[in-house]
C-alpha cells in the first residue's frame, strides 16, 4: 500500500539494496530537467508536472507507430514511487505493451539522476497510458499494420 511521503506525493518505500542504473533494454524517449516553477509548496515537483511529462514521453512510440494524430485515452496506472526534486535529471524510457486495431498501450518509467557529486539514479514514476490514433475530424482510426 503507497505512504504518503512527508514531501508531497505518494511513495512507496525502495528496498533495493542494489544502486540501480538506467535502463538500456528499453528506448529512451525524452529527457528533462524539472525548474524551481515546477515546484510546489514542499520544494518538490508537482505530481500534475510529472504526468504531464508522461504523457508527452509515452506518445512518442505510438506517434511513430500511428504515422498521424494520436489522442490520450486512458491512465491505465500511474505510481509516484519517490519524490522528484529541483536538479533532477529525469529520463523517461518507453515500452510498447499492446498495439489494437486504433489504439496503442505504452508503458513508461521515469528516472532521476540526482546528487552529481555523488550519482545516485532513483526509479520515481512508472505508469500505464493508453492513446488512439484520430483522423482528421477527431475519430478513431485503423492503425497500418505493422
């Protein structure tokens, strides 16, 4: 069951023992650097700036796959595992879980780099998103086949 952090979001608590580094089986789709306007009241990002930059990095795939407009339609699952703090670097990488005959289903998490002196990389987010490639007046479409 997900704690309220003392810092804002929900988190659950980390026992891995082992430092964990970015991912290298999955594509890395946008990387991003949170500013102190993304901030909320505690010093940490805003958990709606989060998602919003999910949303954005798990399009990416299905864009590409689409060849045309795609929509968002669905949070299937989204987890604030860690805080995100001013001077994180995030990495957010993607992975097609399921392509319908309209719709695609990525998975992305998100990474912080964080303490340049001495690096840590820390999982903070991982969601479930679901997009529907649209035509021109805003209906569903056939995806191509692959």
């Amino acid at each position: 069951m997900a704690e309220q952090s003392s810092r804002g979001a929900a988190a659950t608590p980390e026992h891995t023992a082992a430092p964990l580094s970015l991912p290298d089986d999955r594509d890395l789709v946008m990387r991003v650097m949170p500013l102190p306007a993304d901030a909320n009241a505690n010093g940490d990002v805003f958990g709606g700036w989060i998602m919003a930059q999910v949303d954005l990095a798990g399009a990416v795939l299905p864009l590409r796959i689409a060849k045309g407009k795609i929509v968002t339609v669905a949070v299937n699952e989204f987890i604030f595992k860690q805080p995100v703090s001013i001077g994180d670097l995030l990495s957010f990488y993607a992975e097609v879980l399921r392509v319908g005959r309209t719709s695609i289903t990525v998975r992305v998490e998100v990474y912080a780099e964080r303490n340049p002196a001495a690096p840590q990389v820390v999982k903070v987010t991982e969601a479930t998103v679901t997009y529907v490639a649209i035509d021109a007046k805003g209906q569903p479409r056939l995806l191509a086949p692959r």
